[in-house]
C-alpha cells in the first residue's frame, strides 16, 4: 500500500481540528500516516508502528513523559511544533520558524 519510499509518521496532537489539519497537510504521496493519537500512546503502539518520524504539538514536547520517547525511538525522528510561536524543533538537530505549510512538508523530508 503506497510509495515504498514514503516517509513514515505516527502523529500525536490533542486538538482533533488541528490534528486533521495536519493529517490534510501530510495526505500527499511522499508521507504515509502509520498511526495518530490524541495523547502520547504506550511506546510500545509506537515502536510497532515503526515511523520514520513522531510529529507531536507543542503541549507534549513540554512534557516529562516524553522522555521514555527520546530513548527507546533511536531510528525515528521526533519533531515538534509550537503553533504558539511557530517554532518546529527537530530533537537533538535544530530549530525552525513554520511560515506556511509547505515548510512543514519541507523540514520533514529532510533527513
């Protein structure tokens, strides 16, 4: 099912409008949703899913809880995004400012 090569991504955002709007963002052929919730998911639903890439919302990348995330997901990168700022923070690599959609699309297909 889909383009081999598609980047894989598990999708964690509370708010569900914004969560659809990010899931229309990413509905193009190079991306393939391998999972979404409204809060982080045991870890285990994560590693099975096996993305490429864990995109969460602001709230979560806050969190404490995130840091079983950090460790055990050593293939996937995590990316977050600030809609307060709009900030994308790539873990352990960089800081963006998102002006439009396009931008997202961009940071996520850089490896």
């Amino acid at each position: 099912m889909g383009n081999l090569s598609a980047l894989r991504i598990y999708l964690i955002w509370q708010h569900p409008l914004l969560r659809d709007t990010v899931k229309a963002i990413l509905n193009q052929e190079t991306f393939v949703l391998v999972g979404d919730s409204q809060e982080l998911p045991p870890l285990e639903e994560i590693k099975e899913a096996d993305p490429d890439v864990v995109l969460f919302e602001q709230g979560d990348c806050q969190s404490e809880q995130l840091t079983p995330y950090l460790s055990i997901l050593n293939r996937a990168r995590l990316v977050c995004i600030s809609l307060v700022d709009n900030k994308l923070f790539i873990y352990h690599r960089e800081e963006r400012i998102l002006l439009q959609a396009a931008d997202l699309v961009t940071a996520l297909q850089q490896k």
